[in-house]
C-alpha cells in the first residue's frame, strides 16, 4: 500500500503541464504548443457559446502543437487542454485573435529572455499584470534553437503569458529557427511576416538571413510599406539600427533599412539584442532597444547617447488609444523607468 502511494506520488509531480504558446497564422487559426515532463497524448478543446471543436494527438510527446482553425477574429474561446489517463493533468485558459480591438488597446515588446526562466518568469508575470491584448518578442528567445531543454524551460517561464497571442521576431540564438518553426505558427514565410491589428500595422523582419537591397526580404518590405496606409507602422526585428552597444549588425542595418523606413513613413522601430533598455530618436523616428527579458544584462557603453537608457530586466508596455500611441518601459517591480509617445508619420 505504501508502494502504491509513492507510485501516484511520483506520477502527479511528473507529468506537470507548465504552459502553453499560442500563435496565430491567420486570423481564422491558432496553435497551441506546450511541453510535459512526461511523453503524453493529450486532446486541446476550443469553444464558445456558438463554437466547438476537438483535436486529438495520436502519439505520446513530451512537446505538443496542435492547431485550431475556423475561428473568428475578436471573439472570446476558451481552451482545455486534456492529458489521457490524467485527470489532474489539465490547462485551461482564454483567448482571442485580435484584428479590430477598437479604439483602446495595450499590448507588450520585451526581447532576449534566452535561457534564464527564472527571471524570464518574473518578467512575464510582471507583463501579464498590465493586461496586454498581446505580446511581441524581439528574439533571442532561447539560447540555443537545437537544445530542446531550452524550449522546455521557455515554456515554464511563459507561463502567465497562456491567455495572449505571442508574436516573435528570430534572433541570432535561434539560428536557423528550426524549432522556432515548429513551436510557433506566424503568417507568411514565418521567417519574416506581417499583421494588422486595428490601425497599427506590424512588420516582423529576420536580420539573420540577407536583407540587402537585391534580397526577397527587403523587395517584400518595400512592397509593404509603399502601399502601406495604417495610422501607425510599427517594425521590429531583433539588431538594433541604432544602439550604443551594437556597431556591427547596426551599420548593415542602418545603411540598408533606414532609409526605407525614413522614405515610407515607418514610425516606429523595435529591436534587441543588446541586453538593456535605450531610446533613440532619429529623424524624427523612435528606435527602442528592449533587450531585458532575462539574459545578462550590462550598461549602454555611451549612456549618454540615447534619450534614455536602462541597464535591467524589463519590458515596454504600448497603450493606443484614439489616435495616440504611449510607450512606457517598465522594470520588473513594475516600476516606470521611461515613457515617450509616437508620432504617426
């Protein structure tokens, strides 16, 4: 009897169901990815009042994506994920996929967590209290793509991030993002990609793979942002063109991408990788560094250089509302370090 005890024992702690991921293709489907200590088959439950549907895995797996489809946008579901032989072993959560959330609405940009889930957790617990309709990453979400452990710890550290949308750009720790791929579903190529939440539009670049003027990426963007009529065009990709860190990567982006973005009226500028917070004003355009999500984190090299700088764990929080857009960047207290407003070009 007491055997059996610890048996049972040991199969509730094991199979804990730390979070799950969504992503959105489209703005009729979502998928959902989560791990488990233990290799499982689970079933994912999506409904409403007026929509019900079921999908079903058929092999046992430690990491799982499922995907939902014939979805409307701006409508409230709930999920129910369902472990087979574990009635214990449930997460249930909202969502929605956001396309016209009228004229008020708060979403978050933080970057490079890496492979530091302890405060990566206390980051997205931090953003999770702001109430964000959802989220964007700026890459360098893990250390290593290829190292699976990186990915279980990911999705440990997101876990109060289980009821948003979740919007990454790939960094250079993901390299070639063949995990990435897998765990995240994005529009497009998934490598570079693009969405419209009410009148703010979101362009996502990689800046590991070419984006010189003959690339596809770069004709691709340029397309976009000449035909672009959105309110606010807000880019992001993981080097920074501006940063008093990043010398390199800047200069190849700077000489490259700028003068796009200042030619079509680009308003806005989100990057990574360096491990603090600055705001840089060029031209009249707002570049924002938001490297804080849990690697190291080290001074800007010229703190005098940007408006403002921060050296800490943190992310920005964007309140649209009626025509304005306010970043403010917050520390993991939950204190205010900065805040600025965009100007629509």
């Amino acid at each position: 009897m007491k055997m059996l005890f610890v048996i049972l024992f040991f199969v509730t702690i094991s199979m804990t169901l730390p979070a799950v991921v969504i992503t959105s293709p489209a703005t009729n489907t979502v998928q959902f990815s989560w791990y488990t200590t233990t290799p499982v088959v689970c079933n994912l439950y999506v409904y409403n009042e007026h929509f019900s549907k079921e999908v079903f895995e058929s092999e046992p797996s430690k990491f799982h994506v499922l995907t939902v489809s014939d979805l409307f946008p701006d409508v409230s579901y709930r999920y129910r994920i369902e472990c087979v032989f574990s009635t214990d072993y449930v997460l249930e959560g909202n969502f929605s996929i956001p396309f016209n959330p009228g004229n008020h609405f708060k979403f978050v940009v933080y970057g490079d967590s890496r492979s530091n889930p302890g405060i990566h957790l206390k980051v997205t617990k931090v953003i999770s209290s702001k109430e964000p309709l959802f989220v964007l990453h700026t890459g360098d979400i893990v250390y290593s793509d290829a190292c699976i452990n990186d990915w279980a710890n990911l999705f440990k550290a997101t876990e109060p991030l289980s009821n948003v949308l979740f919007f990454p750009a790939i960094g250079n720790h993901e390299k070639k993002a063949e995990n990435y791929k897998a765990f995240f579903s994005l529009p497009g190529n998934e490598s570079y990609y693009s969405f419209k939440i009410g009148e703010l539009l979101f362009i996502v670049l990689n800046t590991n793979e070419r984006f010189d003027w003959c690339s596809d990426q770069y004709k691709w963007l340029e397309s976009l942002v000449m035909t672009n009529i959105a309110e606010f065009t807000i880019v992001m990709f993981h080097h920074p063109p501006f940063s008093y860190n990043s010398y390199l990567y800047s200069y190849f982006v700077k000489i490259i991408l700028v003068p796009l973005f200042e030619k079509y009226g680009v308003d806005l500028v989100l990057s990574g990788h360096d491990h603090n917070y600055q705001r840089v004003e060029h031209n009249g355009l707002t570049y924002i560094v938001t490297g804080g999500g849990g690697a190291f984190s080290y001074d800007a090299k010229n703190p005098l250089g940007p408006i403002a700088s921060f050296k800490g764990y943190h992310f920005v929080l964007f309140e649209y509302d009626n025509g304005t857009l306010k970043g403010t960047c917050y520390d993991i207290k939950g204190q205010e370090i900065d805040s600025f407003f965009v100007s629509p070009h």
